[in-house]
C-alpha cells in the first residue's frame, strides 16, 4: 500500500511541497531509520462522546491528557473503537492513521505544541512510509482545526 488517497488528495489540492520516507512497519524502527525527533511526528488518536468524533493530534513524545481535553471541551470524550478508525479511515491500513482529520471530514485538535515544528512528518495511511512537510504547509492541512494544549509532556 502507498499513502491513502484522501492524503494524497488533500496534499495535491493544497498544492502542499512533501517528501515521502520509506520506513519500518515498526514506529521506533521508523523513527531510527529516518532519524525523526518524535515531536516533530504527529500522531492522531479518534476519540468519540455522544456528539460524535473527534481526531486529537499530538506529538509522539507526548501523551493525551484526556482529562484536560475533555474539559477544554466540555465533552465526555473516551478512545474509539477499532470499527470506528476502520470506517473513519477507510483508505488506511490498520493503525496508520494520518493526522488530516479536516481531509476526513472529522472535527480536528491539534496540540499547540506542534505550531513550533519547522518540519512535522506523518504517517500517510500505511506501515511503510511518512510524509514529511514543514510547519506552515501542515497547518494548510489543518485548515479548521483548533489549536489547544492537550499533551503531557515527554513519555
């Protein structure tokens, strides 16, 4: 598999300049072969209340403080489940989910701590490759999303 469509869509159609790394099916292994800081990767957790989805996105070398989201919010907000990312994510393999929560027609977050990445990468879709695209691009993705501050620090 290569980087879903709706990723490849929503990086044409923002006329967004990326390069894709090959990697590791393994996160650690795909960190050391490309030699990515993990706060400048972009990790995506679904989350679901009664109103519905949202896509949470963080840095991977924090961790989602749900309590502090979920009172920014003023929502219940708990993990979603694997039918759920499946149905969400369509063109995706399992467990590469791509932060483009906007492209997905998902209601998106992102932690504010990634505003101060110059260079962000991301799972596309798939086990075997990211996508890496500077700070300013990435936000162009994002387009919609809200900025809070939602992760704890170093995990």
């Amino acid at each position: 598999m290569s980087i879903a469509s709706t990723v490849r869509s929503a990086l044409s159609e923002e006329k967004v300049e990326y390069k894709v790394l090959s990697h590791a099916a393994n996160g650690t292994q795909q960190r050391r072969r490309a030699r990515i800081a993990r706060e400048k990767l972009a990790q995506a957790v679904l989350l679901k209340d009664s109103s519905g989805f949202l896509l949470a996105v963080l840095p991977a070398s924090h961790s989602l403080d749900m309590d502090a989201l979920s009172q920014q919010l003023h929502r219940r907000l708990r993990p979603a489940s694997d039918e759920d990312l499946d149905r969400n994510f369509f063109d995706c393999e399992v467990g590469a989910v791509p932060p483009l929560g906007p492209w997905y027609r998902l209601p998106t977050v992102v932690d504010e701590s990634l505003r101060s990445q110059p260079d962000i990468f991301f799972v596309g879709g798939d086990s075997t490759e990211l996508v890496h695209v500077e700070e300013t691009s990435f936000e162009r993705l994002m387009d919609g999303a809200e900025y809070l501050r939602f992760a704890k620090g170093e995990s």
